[in-house]
C-alpha cells in the first residue's frame, strides 16, 4: 500500500483524522479476521460517462457489453456527493468506466471539486486533447492526466485500440504539454499508461523515449484483464513479469494474486456510477454488488450501512467466493490502480 502525501493537498486535519481511522480499522480487521470499520472514504471513483469512442476488445465500454444502463453522471449528483464527502476526501478519480471527456460538462466537474480542496486526477484515451481543452483542462484545477497509449506505431496501438488514432494521441499530450508550459502551470501531471500486451511489448523503451520528447511527466505500465483468462489469450504478453496470469501444469492459467481475504480498498475506497449506485470497487463493472443509490440516501448512509458491511464480512471470510475478486490485483507496475 502505497499512498503519496501529495494526495491529501491540503493536509487538513479532519482528513488526516480520518487516514488514521481507516489504518487502524483495517489493521485491526485483518488481525482479528472480521470487519472493524471506522472512517470515511479517503478516495472515491466517479463515473462521468459510459459512452466512449473506441473499441477496446477486453472493455465493457468498447464492447458495449454493460448490463446495467449507460449514459452521463448529472451536475446536481456530483454536488450533492462532494458537498457530503469533500471534508474527508482526499483523492476523486474521474473515471470507471467509459471516455471522461465526452461529459459535455465534465472540466466543470473537475473544477467544483478542485475548489473543495480534493487532489483530482481522470484517465482519458486523449483523443479529445485540442488546445483549447487543454488550457480548460489546467484551468479546472485537475492534478493528474492519465493518457492511455498502448503502442508507438499505429499498427500495433489500434491493434487493442480499436478505431484509435495515435497521432491524435500524441499530438494531444503535445498539447496539454504546450499549453502547461504556456500558463505556467504545473498541473496536471501527464502521465503516459501503457497496457503492456504480446503484440506491443518490444516497444516500452521507445514510449519512454517517446514521453521525454513530448514533455510527459511519467510512464506507467500497466498489466492486462482478461476476461477469459484460464485458456489463455492472444494479447497475454510473453515476458512473465508483464502478466497477470501464470501457466499451470496442465495448460491452463490462473491469477498470481494470492486473494488473501484482506482488502485495502473495500476500508477507503468506493466507486460511484453515473446514475448513482455506490459498488464496492472498480472490478464491478455491471454494478452487480451495489450498497445503495445516492440519488436515495446520503453516501455517510450507505458506507456505514448493513449492506456494505455484510459485504466486508463476506470479504475477509473467504474473498475467492466472490466472483468479481476472481480476476484482481493492483493492476500496474508502477503502483496505480
């Protein structure tokens, strides 16, 4: 578990209270093997759309496989959740499921929670990144820039990202390069993630040397979901280390991750929906555990509610039972989720 001080900028004390809180409570829970819970959420995930431009073959928003309804999170939801958390909340990540800057309004979302003091931070495949979203981009107050390029050639990019163009991409982190220099600005932190894949993993060198020229602040790599992964796949990359998977004697794979039943995320962390479901993590993608619809309660409500903590107790007596645990992990190399 690794937590970045950046993230609770500025330091209040209400925050650090509440970091405190959720430590012990965890600490607490895994040594006693039940759910103790204090605290509230330090980190939320919101989802602004599910609507997206590519295709992505191992996506819901790409396959436009969802079960649950798609459309775009409403201004008034947003205020009504940051007005209940920002005083605890250290970190909101604008993303779940689909493309964040289709939200017509979405840099204003950025902006009220930026005004509430919260480190804010989105993941965008950056074919929207013209130079006039990119200054209105650093004007919102956001903190990180997440831009996903899974290649340096546009053969082996639109190979997972379908319908992409990667020119597009990079002349996007072009600008939002330019424009940071432009307005003095050192927000937001560009980062390049790459979804390392059999068909692109010969090429981590050349995007890091692709970032430094543009002007990117970091290089993250990423490990790829698989959907099916027990009889293995074409994307699953050869080197081992860039796997989530590992190869049984009889051919089949299996995940690496042990699945202890512990989870740092279920104690600070939660996901939002566009319509307001409230899901335990960001491997629910149907929103098939839901705790409760803010739209209904207030989030306080929900976090603390039976439901929620049934689904703990569930967690930390046997977390191989539950089916969206079956294909987690950290999922990047370099420490993101």
């Amino acid at each position: 578990m690794r937590i970045p001080w950046k993230f609770f900028r500025p330091a209040t004390l209400p925050k650090l209270w509440n970091f405190i809180q959720l430590i012990l409570s965890w600490q607490l829970s895994r040594m006693s093997n039940r759910p103790i819970h204090w605290g509230m959420p330090m980190t939320l995930s919101v989802e602004p759309t599910t609507a997206c431009n590519l295709r992505c073959p191992e996506c819901p928003s790409g396959l436009r496989s969802f079960s649950r309804p798609t459309g775009t999170l409403s201004e008034e939801l947003f205020h009504k959740v940051i007005d209940e958390t920002h005083r605890t909340l250290s970190f909101l990540i604008f993303y779940f499921q689909g493309e964040p800057f289709i939200h017509p309004f979405f840099l204003d979302l950025v902006n009220y929670a930026h005004t509430k003091g919260i480190y804010t931070i989105t993941s965008t495949n950056g074919h929207f990144l013209s130079p006039e979203n990119c200054q209105k981009t650093i004007e919102s107050g956001l903190d990180r820039l997440i831009i996903s390029v899974d290649g340096t050639t546009q053969e082996t990019y639109s190979l997972y990202r379908k319908s992409g163009k990667l020119d597009t991409v990079l002349q996007g982190a072009k600008n939002m390069a330019d424009a940071k220099k432009k307005l003095k600005s050192k927000t937001p932190e560009i980062v390049f993630q790459f979804l390392v894949l059999k068909h692109n993993e010969h090429q981590i060198n050349d995007l890091t040397r692709l970032a430094k020229e543009i002007g990117v602040d970091a290089v993250s790599l990423k490990t790829a979901q698989i959907y099916d992964f027990e009889n293995g796949s074409d994307l699953m990359p050869v080197n081992p280390k860039f796997n989530r998977y590992r190869q049984t004697n009889d051919g089949r794979y299996v995940i690496k991750n042990p699945l202890k039943n512990s989870c740092w995320k279920l104690w600070h962390a939660s996901v939002i929906t566009w319509d307001g479901r409230v899901v335990p993590c960001c491997f629910d993608k149907d929103a098939s555990y839901e705790m409760g619809q803010v739209s209904q309660q207030s989030f306080s409500t929900i976090w603390k509610s039976d439901n929620y903590n049934k689904f703990r107790q569930k967690l930390v007596k046997g977390r191989k039972d539950i089916d969206i645990c079956q294909n987690c992990t950290e999922g990047t190399l370099t420490g993101e989720d």
